[in-house]
C-alpha cells in the first residue's frame, strides 16, 4: 500500500506503501486507513494486481497501493514472478517514491525463523535501504486481549525482537475490526510523520539501475520457465491441448 497525503506544516505529497504476508489483514487495515470500504477483503487471493485508491484522512489526501503478498513462511523464490514483479513496480505508482513503508504482521500467528526469512527475503526485493522507512504495523490487535503488545513482543520469538530492531523499533497495532477507533489511525499517522523527519522527508525509491537489473532477471527467469514449458510438452509429441480439453491425433 501507498499512502500520498499532503498537509499544512508537512511537505506535499508525502507518501507510503504497505507490504504484506498472507492472513495479514492488509485489505482491512486499508479499509480501516481511508475509513471507507475501498478494499475487497475476503477470500484467500484478493490481490493480484497493484490496486489504487485514494480519500482524505484527518486533513491529509491518502493514496494507498494494494500490492501482493507472499505466504506467511513461503521463501521468495516461491513467489510467482509476476507477484516479485508487482511488489517491485508498487514503489513507482506513487513517484518519486514512498516516504514510507508499513511492513503488515498478523499478530495472532508465530513469528518464528523461517517467517523471519521469508519477510526479510521479500522485503529485500525493494533494496537494503527499505528497512530505514519502514514501521512494522501489526494486525489482529484485538486477539491481544489485557495482553500489551510489548508483552506479546516479548513472549515470542527472539525473530520478532530482531525485525522491528531492524526497522528502528518502529511499530503499531491495528485492530481493524474496531472501525468506529479512528485514534489507532491519528497515532499511526504521527508515527509515520515522525520517521519522515529523522529521513530528512526523503522518499524510498528503486534506482533506475536496480530496477533495471529486476526487469532483466525477471524476464530471464519468465524465459527459463517458457523454455521448461515447451521442453514438457516436446515430450509428449501426440497430444495437443485446446482450452481444458486434451486431443489426441
């Protein structure tokens, strides 16, 4: 997700963009952001595609970019290409770039070492220096319950401590089912204000030249699968397909 609001006091188009695991919650904590139902949320594939939307939020024009997820402790390589691709593409539908970027973690699943690998893997799509924009935003805070969430940090895995020390302690909890709590937005927004200014309100971006390198190894590797593809089918001289149908000659 991107958000692109502009503000009295803050420079112009500020932006930022939420990246996410499976059965986080994303489409919601979306929802939840623009206070509106702009999101489809249901189902176990709801984003395919990079999708816009934009709303005005306590003063501030939000733009936020739903982009792909990955399985909860999938590796990257395990990734469909073209979701590598999207993720990867999501950084220029806000140019120049995101001021921000909220890394989205359902807090009601473990966080544990191959979950770990698996975000950082991801993450690493967008460049080492993602981790200096990004806030960790945690979902399903109601299952927290009496329990606070530096409690809950503190119960988990030793993985966890190490992803929000590498995005600067910098974290929040959303409970997206508590719509009518637009303060969980208000706080997130200063937060997000306040990383911005220890960035000098620089924005992330992909250098022409990485992203460059992305386009040239995605299509090695969409050629690698065409090239597999018509070598399995070689194998089967006598058979031709034609939609779901299969015809022998």
């Amino acid at each position: 997700w991107w958000w692109h609001y502009s503000v009295e006091n803050t420079p112009n188009f500020d932006r930022l963009e939420i990246m996410r695991t499976s059965w986080a919650s994303r489409s919601s904590a979306g929802n939840l952001i623009l206070g509106k139902e702009s999101f489809e949320v249901g189902g176990p594939r709801t984003t395919v595609c990079c999708n816009v939307k934009n709303a005005a939020v306590d003063e501030k024009l939000l733009t936020v970019v739903d982009t792909p997820g990955w399985y909860y402790n999938y590796p990257v390589e395990k990734t469909p290409e073209m979701d590598k691709l999207e993720i990867r593409r999501s950084v220029h539908l806000c140019a120049p770039g995101p001021n921000a970027i909220l890394l989205t973690i359902p807090i009601a699943i473990s966080y544990d070492r191959t979950v770990h690998t698996a975000v950082e893997e991801h993450m690493s799509l967008l460049g080492e220096k993602v981790w200096n924009h990004t806030i960790v935003l945690f979902t399903w805070g109601d299952c927290l319950g009496d329990t606070t969430i530096e409690e809950r940090i503190e119960k988990e895995d030793k993985h966890l401590e190490l992803l929000i020390e590498k995005c600067g302690n910098r974290y929040h909890v959303f409970d997206c089912k508590n719509h009518t709590d637009r303060t969980q937005v208000t706080e997130l927004l200063e937060k997000i204000a306040e990383m911005m200014m220890e960035n000098n309100n620089s924005h992330y971006t992909l250098t022409e030249e990485t992203w460059k390198k992305h386009e040239d190894e995605l299509i090695e590797r969409m050629l690698e699968v065409a090239v597999a593809d018509l070598d399995a089918e070689s194998k089967q001289p006598f058979a031709r397909r034609r939609g779901n149908c299969k015809y022998i000659i």
